[in-house]
C-alpha cells in the first residue's frame, strides 16, 4: 500500500471538496444512511445495554485473543476446516495463490467482499500470477471494471453517479446505455452469474469467526457471498485474526447491531454461518495476523474491537467532504485513519488529521470505540507507554517524537486558549471574530497558505474558517446518531415507538408483519393441503422446471404436473422450494439448516424462492433460533430475510441481484395434518 504524502494527501482533499458530482453523492450517502440507521435502532429500545455488552464482548476477546483463536482454530479443523495463519500480507496472498494453482493452471476466481483482501492487495497479487479475479459484489465490480479501489467499506461505488455505470455497463458489458437502475443491475447478474457457475475458487471475507463451533459468519444482501462460499469447488475465506465472539449468543448480539449500523436493516438479507464443508467442497481460513498482534498489546489496541459497519464513516463530517478515495487507504475514515498508521506505518498517519475530533464517530459506533481518543494518540506520534505507532522512524523535531516540553509562547498561548474556552460566550465570539479573519486572508482558492516560518507553513495550508461553527451547523443540518429514544405523554422517557411487542403479539402474527416489511410474500392454503398448495403456486408461476430440497413438501407427485424437478445448476430453473427450520419473529427472517446442495441451490439460484414454515417453529428472537439444537448441529445455516437486494448505485434500493427475486414462504398451520 503506498504510504501518505502530505502534500498529495492536501491536493486530493482539494480536489474531492471541488467536485459538484462528489459532493452530491456523499451527501446522498450521509442522508440516507443516517436515516435509515436512526429508523432501524427505534425496534431495539434496549440499543444502549447492547452496546455496552458488545465493547464488553470485543474487549475481551481482544484481551484473550490467543486463547480464543486457539479453541476457534481446533474447532475449525474438527469441522473439515484447513486452517492457516499468515503474519504477514505477503504471506497470506502466496497461500492464495498457491491455493488457486493447485486447482487449475489459470483458474477463475470468484470473490465476494472482503477488506481483507484488500487490505493485502489480493487482486494485484493474483493479476501479476496470471490468475482471474472478479469481484462479485456489484459496487465492488463497478470500481473494478474503473480500475479503482472501493471508497467505502459498506458502499465501495458510492462516489459515482448513476451516468457513470450506465457509461462503464455500455463500455464493458456491451450493453445499451442506460441510466435504468434497475436494468443496470440485472446486465451485471447476467453477467456475474456466468462467473458464478464457471469459477474454481471462491473467495471471501468473515464477518465474525465463532470459538465455540468453529463456524464462519457472512453477511451479505446481494447474494454474491453465498455463491462464492457455496458454488465453486474451493472456498477461501480471508479473516483477521481479531473478527472472532466467544459464543452464539456474543454472535447473535453482534448481528442485532451491524446491519443496523451499516445499512439500516435489522438483519442483513444473508447471515450465512459456514461449518462443515459440502462434500464437493474444500474449505480453507487464512487467519491474517498483519501487525495485529502488536496493535493488540498497545495503548491502540481498541481500534481491533470495530466490526466493519462503517458508521463512523457516515458520521464523520470529514469523510463526508472528502470520501474515501481522499485518504488513499483499505481503510478509510475515523476507524481507517486508526488502522492504517498502526497496521502498514507511521506513513499513514496524517490520515489522523483529517478529523474534527467532535466526536460524531464515537457516537455512532455501535461498539463504543473511543475514536477521538484513538486518533489523538494517533497524532501525538507514540503511545502513552513511548512504544512508536508504525515502522517508520520519526524526526527529532517533531512533537511527542522525543519527549520535548513546550516552550513559554506555546505554554501562554495554551493557558489563554484554556481560558476563552472556559467562557462560552468569549468562546464564540472569538470563533466568529476568527472566521471573519480568515476570510479576509484567503487566497481565491478559500485558504491560508502560511509563511514557513509559522511551523505551519512546511507541512499545511491552513484552511478559511468555516461561516458558522461546526456545532451549530451539526446541530441543525444532520441526524442524531444516539441512541434512538421517544418522549410519552406524560413526559416520561421510554422505548421507541417501534419495539418489538412480541410478548403480547401471536408469533405467527409479528412475523407476517415483519416479513412483508422486508419484501416477502405470505401464502395461505386456502383450506387445500400443503402439498396441493404448492402445486398450485408452482402452475400459477408458469415454472417448468423446479429445485426441490428433499421431504420440503413430501414425495409431490408428477402425475398430470407440467414441470420437472432438477437438482443440477441450470438457469433454466426459475423456482425453488426448501423447509424452513424455523422462523424469526422480530426480524421476519426464514432459517434454513442443512449441508445439502440441493437446499442450497433451491434457496439461491432461482428467480423465485418458496419456503415452507411451520407455524410452531417460529421462535421470538435469532438469538433463541441459533440456539436451537436443528440449528447448533447443521452443517451450515442459512438465515434469510427478504429478497436479495442492492443500494450501490446511487443509493437507489433495487431488488433482486444475485440471489431470488423473489421470496414466499408458505405457512403450515399447527392445525394442519403432517405430510411425510
């Protein structure tokens, strides 16, 4: 990764402020997803006490690591699981690759997202071997086709405006120009699902490794990651050695917070948890140390707690000036600006200041991580124990680099500074009288080039200050990102309007509810069998071939049927049925647990996807499904909450992408005879 220069790191913020098509893209972004966080956490009015949990479980499982990664690793390989560690990012793209070769001479390689990889630069490393990379995930695979690295670690092609794809799909792909979205999403299925069928490996990121079961967690809504993680005959999943939670219910906590945090959803449309391999697989984990180890050790070491949600990304009022392209790292914003000076050098460090320390990053992370403290520690240059960051030595010049005290003019300016701000109104003033000054000194350009003998001047323009302070104008422009909270009223402060009532609700009820919130469809018998039910959905469809997971609706006869059931990869298959088993009340979710293929493709490959569900298999929470005894013993669990979907052009919601299209689930009633 190349390290920051001060210089360019300046000249590319200039040019993101300056960019019309830019600005319009991130404000988008900020809007949307700021938004849509604050409306999901109104259903989990206990948000606060899940916090709190979650930096206690992220903690702790930093603190133990070693422990944790052990048991985690055992389980793995009880599992079938080749587990391998890689200390370094050299070493885990050559076990990649030598992974990949082992396949075929010049194997195609399928991936779905993973900072990770790109954190190691994978997909350079496989191009210079000869070996095809596509990236699958469809904002991934727009930035891909540019040429460009993602800037965004939730929405990697949020930057780009709709006439953008709709140009580089015309370029590509050969198709029409378009603006459609939606017909823009479908040329890269089409596409992508050649990839899919075709590919020798399949590779992927984690989200969370379990220590208890030696499981991987995946989520994802497009579908993609099923596909590589399921599909090709080799699957390698890429993971940083911190991403583990001790136990189910630690991962059931982290689920309830992620999606909310990254996209606004309360369970991601994929949750994938991946034990035993199929048996026309292989799977292997390439456990990335990468300087995790030091950084666990050190006074830095919560910036390892970060679950990859990406809020603090939309929070911050830098990121959502400069977006992520700016910093020139895997991992941008607050979060990023952490990581980088500590896991690839002291070169990455003054991504640390391009911060206001207001500390909206702190507030929207839903594991509490104290990121204005980390990035101060950032900017001082050494820890608090006197430990460097990174690996690149320091001048003696610089502040914190040897222990230097301030002289008198920088202790009398820090005791005046102390006292105005201890003075509201003198305060203000001051910020006003400041603003007003600075605008007269700006260049055209709108900032303050300093003479070199200010200090200021060899490393920094200083900028025109803004109009009106920053607290006033967070304060009337932007979201809250606290917890979400309603007044009653008689005034008192209680839960969100939204919480789940499922104590006083039917199950069956909150679930249908739930369900259509998320895109699905209910079926009803209407007083026919189940079996006759089906048929009769699968007629009315039109489909003639179908995917069938075995005993979903008992032996179903073919007799005066039009269609027949297959259990090979064909695009011609438009519908497939699987059993459920079971279903999630608050989050509408259907939970499929099985090692089969057939459920597998039934439930994936299909424009249409019926489910069947019993009604006395619905349980409350996903907390209470994972730990039901069908779904710790399956060899692979899949959690399903509504049709695969995208947001990554233009932020514009757009359902179906890789996965169904469509979702049905057909309830059998608990008065409803069994069928074999």
């Amino acid at each position: 990764m190349n390290p920051v220069d001060r210089t360019t790191f300046r000249q590319r913020i200039r040019a993101a402020i300056a960019n019309p098509a830019l600005q319009v893209a991130l404000d988008a972004n900020a809007q949307r997803r700021g938004a849509g966080r604050a409306a999901a956490f109104q259903s989990l009015p206990d948000w606060g006490e899940r916090r709190r949990r979650a930096h206690q479980v992220r903690a702790d499982t930093v603190e133990h690591l070693d422990e944790y990664l052990e048991a985690f690793i055992k389980r793995a390989q009880g599992n079938g699981i080749v587990v391998h560690r890689a200390q370094t990012a050299v070493e885990a793209t050559r076990l990649v690759i030598d992974l990949s070769l082992e396949q075929a001479p010049a194997p195609l390689v399928a991936k779905s997202k993973s900072m990770v990889s790109e954190e190691i630069g994978l997909n350079d490393a496989l191009e210079a071997r000869g070996i095809r990379a596509v990236e699958t995930d469809l904002g991934e695979y727009i930035v891909q086709l540019r040429g460009e690295r993602p800037s965004h670690i939730i929405t990697p092609a949020v930057h780009l405006r709709r006439h953008e794809v709709g140009a580089l799909f015309h370029e590509k792909l050969g198709i029409a120009y378009t603006e459609d979205v939606a017909v823009l999403t479908a040329a890269a299925r089409a596409t992508l699902r050649e990839v899919f069928l075709a590919a020798d490996i399949g590779v992927s990121g984690v989200n969370f490794g379990i220590a208890e079961t030696g499981a991987i967690c995946i989520v994802s809504n497009e579908g993609n990651a099923r596909m590589v993680t399921t599909l090709p005959r080799l699957h390698i999943a890429l993971m940083g050695m911190e991403r583990l939670v001790p136990g189910s219910d630690d991962l059931a906590l982290m689920l309830s917070l992620l999606p909310r945090s990254a996209t606004g959803q309360k369970l991601s449309v994929y949750t994938q948890i991946l034990g035993r391999p199929a048996a026309h697989q292989e799977r292997h984990i390439i456990i990335l140390d990468g300087g995790r180890s030091e950084l666990s050790r050190s006074a830095l070491a919560e910036a390892l707690y970060c679950i990859r949600c990406g809020a603090c990304l939309n929070a911050c009022p830098v990121f959502r000036e400069i977006g992520g392209h700016a910093y020139r790292s895997a991992y941008p914003g607050p979060i990023g600006s952490v990581l980088s000076a500590t896991l690839f050098g002291s070169d990455f460090e003054p991504l640390a200041q391009a911060s206001t320390l207001c500390g909206a990053c702190k507030e929207a992370c839903p594991v509490d991580i104290d990121l204005p403290r980390l990035l101060v520690r950032v900017r001082a240059g050494r820890s608090p124990q006197g430990t460097a960051i990174g690996a690149t030595p320091r001048s003696s010049h610089r502040p914190g680099a040897g222990g230097r005290s301030l002289g008198a003019g920088s202790r009398a300016a820090l005791r005046f500074y102390g006292w105005m701000a201890a003075r509201p109104r003198v305060f203000a003033f001051a910020q006003r009288a400041a603003s007003y000054g600075s605008r007269l000194l700006a260049s055209a350009d709108g900032w303050i080039h300093m003479p070199s003998w200010t200090g200021w001047g060899t490393s920094r323009d200083l900028p025109r200050f803004a109009a009106t302070p920053l607290r006033e104008s967070i304060g009337r422009r932007t979201t809250s990102y606290g917890p979400p909270s309603r007044v009653s009223a008689d005034g008192s402060f209680g839960a969100s309007a939204g919480q789940s009532t499922l104590r006083t609700e039917g199950l069956l009820d909150q679930f249908a509810k739930e369900f259509k919130a998320v895109g699905g469809s209910l079926l009803e018998t209407a007083g026919m069998d189940l079996r006759e039910t089906a048929l009769q959905f699968i007629r009315s469809r039109g489909s003639t071939r179908v995917y069938v997971q075995p005993h979903a609706i008992g032996e179903m006869s073919m007799e005066g049927t039009t269609f027949e059931l297959s259990d090979q990869c064909d695009p011609s298959v438009t519908l497939g049925i699987t059993l459920c088993a079971c279903g999630v009340a608050d989050t509408g979710s259907i939970v499929i647990a099985t090692g089969e293929d057939p459920a597998i493709r039934a439930s994936l490959l299909p424009e249409i996807h019926l489910a069947i569900l019993r009604e006395d298999s619905i349980v409350p929470t996903l907390e209470e499904a994972l730990a039901l005894p069908a779904i710790t013993g399956a060899a692979s669990v899949i959690v399903i909450t509504g049709p695969s979907r995208t947001a990554d052009i233009e932020m514009t919601h757009t359902i179906g992408v890789h996965g169904p299209r469509e979702l049905f689930v057909l309830v059998r009633r608990k008065d409803e005879s069994q069928i074999a």
